[in-house]
C-alpha cells in the first residue's frame, strides 16, 4: 500500500488535565473517504483540531504525505494543503458570500480566486444568487455550503469536515452529502467527523469508531453499516 496522506500515529491530547485522546492510530490514503463516528463529546473534533495543533498533542505523531506536522503551526498545515470546514459553520457573519470565499484563498494567495469562486458556484448554485449577500442573514444550509466552499478555496489535498450535517433539515443534509459525494467521485481526500453514522457510513470507503477518546472499531464503510455494534449504538437499531 502507498504512503497514507494522513497517519495519526498513538496521538495523546489533554485538555488541562483531563485526556481527551488515547493512544490514537489512523491513516487516511489519498482520493479515500474516510469518516470518524461517534458520541458526542468522544473526542471527534478533537482530533480534527489537533492536526491544526489546537490543541497540541501531547504524545505520538500527526503525519502528513511522511512528513511530521505535530508541532507545525496551524497556518504551515493550511498552506501545505490541509483545509478544514469547522463544526458550527463559522463563516464571518457580516461579510458577503464573495468575501467569504476570499477569505478562504488567504493561506494559498489568490492567483486562482476568480475561476475557483466560479467552481463554487457551480458546485453550490445557491451561493451563486447569495453572492452579494452577508452570510449571517443566510439559512443554516446556506452557511454550510459556503463553509465548504470557503475551504475549497485553499486547493485542498486533504479536507476535514467536521460534522457537516449538523442542525440542518433532513433535506439539505441530502444536499450537502450528495455534493461531497461529487467531490469524492472527482478524486477529493474526504475526512469527515459525523454524528450522522448512516450518511457517513454509506459516503465513505473506510470507518472508524470513536468512544471515550480511544479507536475501538474501524472497517470498510459497508462493514461498519452492518456491524451490530454499530447499528444499536449509532443508527438506531437499524
């Protein structure tokens, strides 16, 4: 097999005094989606930000195409290829969707910024007719589509998405995961934080299972979905 794009190697994270990852062991290969399920506070987005070393691991190795970025600053992992749209949106409120966008050119320069705004928009038609708008008057789906768009802006080789889907309608979250099912098929590294196990299960080509800060299962998607573990704990039942 070839060199991962990312490897996350017995990664130790604290918050104070408390450990909020144990002993952490994950690899992503390019062109894969792969997507950590889990409770809520099991440590997913955690470990989304420490790879922007915030917080910063305390033990192991965060490695990125073999190099080791554990100790990187947060803008070294951006402008070297690493774009991450945040739990809870994030966009800057009082800003139009174009500057948005802009914004999300900022750790690469903007040389390519007019003809990847128009890609977005391609991508993510409603942000087109949004264009002049501030986000903060934008629908919850609105700014999560433009929080997608804004780190595609970085010419990511590898996006982190964590939970997309969150406090949407069932009907834009089929939006949103039908999109990230168009950036898998054109070749996109997808790793996607979701507590939404079905969506993200059924998207991805690889899983893994967070609980209490520690990896305790990990398989291809289908396996996961089948798995009867998996299936009382975090869809359901079902």
């Amino acid at each position: 097999m070839s060199q991962p794009i990312l490897e996350l190697k017995d990664l130790d994270v604290f918050y104070g005094p408390i450990q909020a990852l144990k002993k952490v062991n994950l690899q992503i290969q390019e062109g894969e989606t792969v997507s950590l399920i889990g409770a809520n506070g099991a440590g997913k987005s955690t470990l989304l930000m420490s790879i922007f070393g915030q917080p910063r691991a305390a033990a192991g190795q965060i490695l990125y195409r073999g190099t080791d970025i554990t100790q990187k600053s947060s803008h070294f992992v951006a402008s070297n290829g690493i774009a991450q749209s945040p739990e809870g949106r994030r966009v800057f409120p009082d800003m139009s969707v174009e500057e948005n966008l802009l914004m999300g050119t900022i750790p690469v320069g903007d040389q390519h910024a007019e003809q990847d705004m128009q890609a977005m928009f391609e991508l993510f038609p409603r942000l087109k007719e949004r264009r002049n708008q501030r986000a903060m008057t934008m629908s919850g789906g609105e700014q999560q589509m433009l929080a997608i768009a804004r780190a595609l802006m970085s010419r990511p080789k590898l996006l982190l998405l964590d939970e997309p889907s969150l406090g949407l309608a069932p009907i834009v979250v089929k939006q949103i995961f039908q999109t990230l099912r168009e950036l898998a098929r054109s070749g996109m590294t997808i790793f996607l934080v979701e507590q939404n196990a079905n969506h993200a299960l059924r998207l991805s080509n690889r899983g893994y299972v967070m609980v209490n800060g520690e990896i305790r299962l990990s398989g291809s998607g289908e396996e996961l979905l089948g798995n009867e573990e998996v299936r009382k704990a975090y869809l359901g039942g079902h």
